[in-house]
C-alpha cells in the first residue's frame, strides 16, 4: 500500500521552545530571515471573558488539492504519490505566482537560491527512513510524524484516540494533511486559512500577455516558461560575472 504522509501536532504539548524551528533551519540552511515552519502564538478571551494563549506550529499542509501545483506554470510544483508536495530546484524559474496561491502563506522566494522554498517534511530523510528534522527535535513531544495508510503507526493510532482538526474553512479545504489536537478548543480565526485565487497563473497570463485572446494556452504557458529560463540563464551569468571579477582581484 502506498503511504500517505501526514503532521500532527498537539498544540497542548506546544511549549514554544522554537527547537522545530532551530533544527529545520539548520537542516536546510534557510536564509536569515526566513523559515520552512513557524510556531504561531494567538491571544484571546475565551468564553469567561479570560485571556488565554494558544501556539500552533505551521508549515505546508502538503494538501490533496494543492493550488500551488496548479498554477505552476512549469511543473516544478510537484506532488508525490505518497502525498509529499514538492518543488524542482532544476525546473523552478522563480515565477512566484505558487506565493499568494498558498492559503496557509508556506511559500517563499530564497533569495539565495533564487527559487521557491517551503516545507517538504524533510524528504530527503523520509526516504532514508528518518523523522523530519522538527519532529526529531521536538521536546515535548509535540510532533507526530507518520503513515496515516499503516494502521500500526503512531500517527494511524493517534488520529483514532483523539479529535483533531485540520485548518479548513467553508471558503478554503483542499485537504491539508497536518492535523491539530487542541484539547476541544476552537482554532482561532487568525490561523485559519485565507482564501486566494486558485488560477491566479491562468489570469495572470491572460490579463498580460494576451489580452486580446489570440494567443492559445499553450503559446501563454510557453511564454511564462521561456521567461523562466531567461531569468535563470540571466541568474547563471551573474554569478558567472562575480566568479570572475572575484578571480581577477
């Protein structure tokens, strides 16, 4: 049976240490300034007029439906079999029209690397049989990892002990596989998603290159990936340019 990967994360265990975050960035060496994952605290009075605080860890929900791969104009949004939703480095030309499609704001432009960046539950662990570097580092134990499609999984036996709840609305539930056990608590609005334009890339297109109809949606698509590659041709030259400069001195 094919896995079907899913995070959960038991925000009565959440203690804000941020070791999620430390480990991810160290993982994957993001740029100052910038994270893969998060851990969001939310203020509020409940229903005896008290304040309370309430944290959530967030990072891509690694969707069924995912928007960002739909409007992917060159494929380097990707999503696995096993549920894994990822970006090609070597196709990415940096477009960031994926960056308002995300609802849950995952997405981000390296501007090391000049492309996308975002969550991958640590794939390239996944595949060696790791924990994602978050989970692995969790202190509290706050982090599930897992199998949802193995019975015998943790995260199997999990998701049937308790109620969890996923960041979905009326407006926005492309299945997100990241789950939230709250102890009966309502998610706060301000985690929930926000509704963008799924076909943003389509009007995009529409609305600048052919804005009279004459050109097909393959001659559009065309344009946007040709785009792409100047900017990553133009990118390669550049960093030609300062090797040698740097050389020369």
């Amino acid at each position: 049976m094919v896995a079907k990967y899913v995070m959960l994360a038991d925000t009565t265990r959440c203690i804000d240490c941020k070791a999620c975050e430390v480990a991810c960035r160290a993982e994957w060496d993001t740029p100052l300034g910038y994270s893969r994952d998060w851990v969001k605290q939310v203020e509020y009075l409940n229903d005896k007029g008290m304040p309370e605080l309430q944290v959530f860890p967030g990072r891509c929900q690694h969707c069924d439906d995912p928007p960002c791969v739909e409007v992917c104009p060159s494929g380097a949004s990707w999503k696995r079999e096993d549920g894994i939703v990822l970006v090609d480095d070597s196709t990415c030309s940096g477009c960031e029209l994926c960056v308002p499609a995300c609802p849950y704001d995952a997405r981000w432009l390296n501007p090391v690397t000049n492309t996308i960046s975002k969550c991958t539950f640590c794939q390239p662990r996944i595949d060696k049989g790791l924990q994602p570097a978050c989970v692995q580092t969790c202190v509290g134990h706050a982090l599930i990892f897992g199998d949802a499609n193995d019975p015998n999984s943790e995260v199997s036996k999990l998701l049937q002990e308790k109620e969890w709840q996923r960041l979905v609305t009326e407006e926005v539930n492309i299945g997100p596989n990241h789950y939230y056990y709250t102890a009966g608590k309502a998610i706060p609005a301000d985690v929930m998603p926000k509704l963008k334009e799924r076909h943003l890339a389509g009007k995009a297109i529409e609305n600048i290159v052919n804005p009279l109809g004459t050109i097909g949606i393959g001659g559009m698509m065309a344009v946007f990936l040709g785009a792409g590659i100047k900017k990553l041709v133009d990118r390669r030259k550049d960093v030609s340019a300062k090797e040698s400069s740097h050389e020369q001195h």
